[in-house]
C-alpha cells in the first residue's frame, strides 16, 4: 500500500503561523484553479476550498481548540474524525464509493490531507466526473452536520443519487453559461514538478530486430533543471506492457541512486500507471514488476505516480530509443545527451 505523503504539509495546517512560501503558493494556486472551476454550486466549490485547508469543524479541529472532548467519528465509532475521514475514509461511506470502480481503487491508499486526495481525483479525471466527486462531497459533509444536530439524514447509499440529480438540476440552469476552463482537462505538454518534488519522467521501447528493448528516465527539479538521464538496454521481455513496467522500476531506482526521495514518477504507458495506482499485481506478465515498484516506492517520503500524454513524455521516450546503440547503460548526471538537449530546453520553456 502505498502512502501518499506530499511533504508540503504546512498548506494543510490551519495551525501554521507560516506564511506560504513560493512553492506552496503554487500548489495554493493550483488548487484553487481546479476548485474554481468545478461546475458546481458556489456553496460546494467553497466547502472543497474550506477541506484542502483543514478548515473544516472536524472533531479533530474542534478539539484543537478545545470545543469537543472526543475526536471518535459518530459514525463508525472507530477513528478520529479528521477532514479526510468525515468526507472519505469513515467506514460508513463506503456504500458511496463502491458504485465507481475508480474511486473504490482509490481506497487502498491512505491520504494524510484532503488535498492529497484531491489532486489524486484530479490525475484520475478522465476516469471519474469531478464535479460529481465534489458535490458527493459536500452532500456527505452536510449530511454529518445534520445527523450531528439530530435530525434526519439521507440514507448512505442514497448519496450517489441525490449529488447526480443535484448536479443535472445545477446544469440545467447553468447551460447558457460557456466556461472557459483556465486548467485543461489532459495535461498535453510536460509540466514541472511542484517543489520540493522532482519530477522522473520514464519511458521504454522495443528492438524486436536485435531481441533487445530500451528504459529510459530524465529526472528534473521545479524548475526544469536536469537531476540525471539515463538509458540502458536489455534482453526483449515478453510484451511492451513488461518494458513500461521495468522503466517505471527502473526510473525510481534511478531517483534513489541519486538519493532523490521525493518524486513526481511520470509515464505514458496509462495501464502501467493504472495498475500501480491501483496495487494490482495480479497481471501475470507483469505483476511482479507492479509489486516491485509499489515496494521501492515505500522508500520514498514521497512518491506519487501519474500518466501523461506521450507529448508529455517525449525526452524519455527519445532516452529508451536511444538505448539501441552505445553501452549497455549510460547515464548523465546534471546534463542529457547532446541529441536530446533541445527537446529538454524546450520542455523548460514552457511556463508552470
Ligand atoms: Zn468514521
């Protein structure tokens, strides 16, 4: 199981008498960006902004300052009530979220933050209506302060319903209106990591002529700057689904060799990264290599998985071809190879 743990921690400390840094002012603007421009009631989109701060009147936060005694969730009576608990993990939502095959996978990760969270929806997106997940959300949330005063609530598995039904009437009246999202729905271009992240973008390729594939990783800090590259080949396994697999394993050791713990890992083989998030090393053919992963990631304080375009992944993709000819492993350290150092500088130039 892998533990999501992004280490900008303070973001969600309604305690911290920090102010943000620039780092964390980003990832502020990103949330904001993704929260703003839901199609959803003000109302919800303000109890989302209200969860991603910690803001929200948990047990947890209500004994922080000192209004409640217990912290014990009134309706599991098992954990503490925390943001991520009440709207996620109590043991009593899980009649909502087993109706969605996407987000039931998503139970086997333990959130710290309601944002880790968040931005775990966000990756996932083209597989699950976000604007759905909010309202869910917020109906969840409104039915624990309604049961809290003693009145009636909604059944659990009524919830689903009732958010659909919220959202089409929401939409009804909104159609007239066009959104121009300022966040497109699939990233199309490589984007840099949110500090203190880096990011390792990993990719491979298959020489069915020499019996050979290639893996190849580019690991690069917040603002584009290059960690290391490499490249290395090895004898062709059974099935490129095998190759994408042993270059995301191979991409994270990398980042470990190069004492790296906290990443961003980034490829385009989507079933890969589907199978990691998801924890399944059932696959016969490359399972093993999911398990791997999913064990070497516990390494990491921080490690987080997504897929992106091909676009996305371009120097690693010209990295794993780039394995056909030369040592079996090469390996840059600060720079990249010659022939592929424009397509870095390009990835850069692009704004955050
Ligand atoms: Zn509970």
């Amino acid at each position: 199981m892998v533990v999501s743990q992004l280490a900008y921690k303070l973001l969600a400390s309604s305690n911290s008498k920090l102010l943000p840094s620039c780092s964390n002012l980003d990832r502020i603007h990103s949330m904001w960006n993704s929260i703003w421009n839901l199609e959803v009631p003000h109302k919800v989109k303000h109890m989302i902004w209200r969860a991603s701060h910690n803001a929200l009147p948990t047990l947890c936060n209500l004994r922080r300052q000192k209004v409640v005694g217990s912290v014990l969730c009134a309706s599991c009576n098992s954990e503490c009530e925390d943001v991520v608990h009440a709207l996620w993990g109590c043991a009593s939502l899980i009649l909502v979220w087993e109706r969605n095959e996407a987000v039931t996978k998503l139970l086997r990760y333990k959130f710290l933050t309601f944002t880790d969270l968040w931005e775990m929806l966000l990756v996932m997106r083209d597989r699950l209506d976000i604007n759905l997940m909010a309202m869910i959300f917020w109906l969840i949330w409104s039915r624990r302060n309604t049961a809290r005063v003693g009145e009636g609530t909604i059944e659990v598995n009524q919830i689903q319903k009732k958010a659909e039904s919220f959202l089409q009437d929401f939409k009804k009246f909104h159609s007239s209106k066009v959104h121009r999202p300022l966040i497109p729905a699939r990233v199309v271009r490589w984007i840099p990591p949110i500090f203190p992240l880096y990011k390792v973008n990993f990719d491979g390729a298959t020489f069915s002529t020499i019996g050979a594939a290639g893996l190849g990783a580019i690991l690069r800090d917040h603002s584009g700057n290059v960690i290391g590259t490499m490249t290395e080949r090895i004898q062709l396994p059974s099935s490129l689904a095998v190759v994408e697999a042993m270059a995301c394993r191979r991409a994270l050791l990398f980042a470990k060799e190069l004492s790296i713990f906290e990443v961003s890992v980034e490829g385009d083989a989507e079933v890969i990264i589907m199978a990691i998030l998801a924890g399944d090393t059932a696959n016969l053919e490359y399972g093993h290599v999911i398990s791997d992963i999913l064990s070497v990631a516990k390494d990491f304080r921080s490690c987080i998985f997504s897929h992106v375009n091909r676009i996305g992944n371009t120097v690693a993709h010209c990295l794993a071809k780039k394995s056909v000819s030369g040592n079996e492993l090469q390996v840059w350290i600060e720079s990249s190879p010659d022939d592929i150092a424009p397509l870095v500088t390009r990835d850069s130039l692009y704004p955050a």
